[in-house]
C-alpha cells in the first residue's frame, strides 16, 4: 500500500528522512530525504520488511512500531540504521501513527530519522492538515454526487418531455390530416359538385362567364388535390390501415415528382405488421431524410433499405450528393436550423424505441443507419420477397 498524494506532498516539505511503515513491519513509502540517507533508490526498498534498513532485532522492530501506532503523537526510541556507505549507525527516532485520508483504508506509520525537536508539534500539525484535506475531500465528493444526481434528474424530464413533444405533433397530425380531408376536403367537394350543376346550364351564360366558371371548376380541382396531399403528408390514412410498405410507397412516388429526385425503395415484405409507434417512427425518419437530401445535398438520387435481421430491423437511407456537415451531426451543436432539427428528432424517435442511429459520411453522399430492436410481441417475421420500387 502506497501513501497518496496528498501525503505524498507534505511528505516532501520535510527535510529529513521519512519511511511510512505499515503495521506488520513493511516499508509502503518513502520521502526523497530517506532514499538519500539511504543511498538507494526509493522504490528498491518500498516493500521491504523493515529489518532490511535497521539491523535490530524484528521483534523489537514490531514492539516498537505496535507502540507507535497507538497515539497520534510521536513514541521516541533508537534504531540501528544502515546508511549509504553500508555502515550501522545507531540514530534518534521517532515514530506516530499516520491517519489516513481515505476512511476506508488503513493507516501508516511514520519513522522519522534524527528529528528536531518540534517534531512532534509538527507531526500533530500534518495529521490536522490531512484531516482538513479529507473533510474537504469528502464534502466535495458529496457536491459532485449531488449534482451528478440533479443533471441526471434534469435529463430524464428533458427526454420525457422530448418523447411527450414528438408523441404529441403526431397526434396533432393525425388530427388535423383528419379534419383536412372530412371537413375542408367535403367542402371544396360540394363546391366543385355545386360549379359542375351550374356547368349544366353554361349554355345560357355568355362567353366569358363560361370561361371563368371553368377556371374556377380548374381552381376548386386544385385545391382538392393539394388539401388531399397536405392531409397525405401529414399523416397518411393508409399508414394505419395498409400498413407501412404501401405508405412509403405512395410518400415515395409523390416525393420524386415534386423533388425530381430519383428514389430506389426497397422495404422488405413481413408477414406481419409492425407496431404501430414503430411504423410512425420509422416513416417520420424516412420523412424527415428525404426531405433533408432535397434541402440540403444537391444529389439527384437517394435509395431507402428497410429489412429486419433476426430481432432488428434495419433502415438505410443514402443520397449521393455534397455530404453532411461535422457541425450538424454534434448533438451539442446550437446552432441547429434547417438539417439539425431533422436530426434531432430522428435521434430521439430512435431513442424512444430502443434502437441506435448512425450517421456518417459516405463517397459521395450521406448515410442515415438506423437500427430497431423487434420483440417477439411485435409477430414481425422476414419472408423471401420483397417490396420493391425502382422509381
């Protein structure tokens, strides 16, 4: 056992020879005054019985050290030391039980050799000072637990929240794809129901009464199509009923034709359908992707793999293009706009779930990775085919 630092630098303050002894006799320490005395370096004698530097007698060492080890004042007595010309010198010593700065570990003793005469004042004074130290210690290390267990505390409310957040904008979503397509959608459709009954009559209207009642039939098709897609995008209706292969199928396809980006999907075929919250997530992450490589990465073409290995399912998503910034992949980075809150949230869809997510730079382009464990409560199984879309 070896003495720790903090006796290790007050060790060193004192000009004449230091040993710290254990109570069975072995040396566990010296200062550099003792390994000069001595004549040897200091760590070919740390270990040794103490009979290896005094020529006493071992028992009368034990007595002597047993005696020491009693008070927390220095016992004087002589020993019989062997110096670094290999002589036998009987010298003064002193020697007091040294308390240790850690509780938990048992003390030393200190043999001090030819001490002056506040030698024992000064070892009182060292024990105080170690004792100071290690109230100290103590007090900062139930600081540091104490807001270990705050920061803590305080990130578990960050992601609960973070998961009510997310859970909650896909109910909204759902809601208000619910109320776009039965409240708003109905309405324009008994609009345009309403302009074609009047179209049945445009006979008797003039010329350009006609052409603006077909403009405004052209409009209120229009209008249906894009509430019909918004309502689409924000929550797909076939999602819940068809599942999620036919959703990122029908997402894919009108993707492409706003972004022109060509998109290679791949999903494979389950027997089963996945959880619910899982087929959320995963086509939010596929949502969130997409609509990152057409912001941001200039790529003309992107591929989506979805299989599930033995318990886990796989999501690769790849584009071609410029690459990712470092700065946009740093969790800790604040400045997230644009790609970074994208990030974010497929990081946090992923922790919900169990999974892991690996983001990293490809040749050329970018590679999302997304890994999600599949109990056996979910029934999803791998077939031999798959749904595939070359678009």
């Amino acid at each position: 056992m070896k003495i720790d630092e903090a006796q290790r630098r007050l060790a060193s303050l004192f000009p004449e020879p230091l040993l710290f002894i254990t109570r069975d006799g072995t040396i566990a320490d010296a200062n550099e005054a003792a390994a000069e005395f001595l004549g040897r370096p200091r760590d070919t004698f740390v270990g040794l019985p103490l009979s290896e530097v005094f020529a006493d007698d071992p028992e009368d060492i034990l007595r002597f050290l047993s005696r020491c080890s009693r008070s927390n004042r220095f016992a004087a007595g002589s020993l019989k030391c062997r110096t670094k010309d290999g002589k036998f010198v009987v010298s003064r010593c002193e020697a007091g039980y040294l308390r240790p700065s850690n509780v938990d570990e048992p003390g030393l003793i200190v043999l001090r050799h030819a001490p002056r005469s506040a030698a024992t004042d000064n070892f009182v004074a060292l024990n105080d000072q170690l004792g100071i130290l290690q109230k100290a210690r103590h007090r900062l290390e139930a600081d540091v637990s104490a807001r270990t267990a705050d920061l803590q505390e305080a990130g578990a409310r960050l992601r609960e929240l973070s998961s009510r957040l997310l859970n909650s904008q896909d109910e909204e979503r759902r809601r208000l794809a619910r109320e776009l397509h039965d409240s708003t959608g109905q309405l324009l459709a008994a609009i345009q129901l309403n302009i074609s009954l009047v179209q049945a009559e445009a006979t008797r209207l003039p010329a350009e009464a006609q052409k603006r009642l077909s403009e405004t039939m052209d409009i209120a098709q229009q209008a249906i199509s894009e509430v019909r897609t918004m309502s689409y995008l924000l929550h797909p209706p076939m999602l819940d009923e068809a599942g999620l292969a036919l959703a990122l199928q029908w997402f894919v396809e009108g993707f492409q034709e706003r972004s022109k980006i060509k998109i290679d999907l791949d999903v494979a075929a389950f027997i089963q359908r996945l959880p619910q919250n899982m087929e959320t997530a995963i086509f939010r992450i596929i949502q969130e992707a997409l609509t990152n490589i057409h912001r941001h990465s200039e790529s003309s073409r992107a591929s989506i793999r979805l299989s599930l290995d033995a318990n886990e399912i796989l999501l690769t998503i790849r584009d071609m293009g410029k690459g990712i910034a470092r700065s946009a992949l740093h969790e800790g980075n604040h400045k997230r706009r644009t790609a970074g809150v994208g990030i974010q949230g497929m990081r946090e869809r992923v922790r919900q779930l169990g999974g892991r997510i690996n983001i990293r730079a490809a040749d050329p382009g970018t590679i999302v990775e997304v890994f999600l464990p599949v109990g056996n409560e979910s029934h999803a199984t791998r077939t031999a085919g798959t749904v595939s879309s070359h678009l």
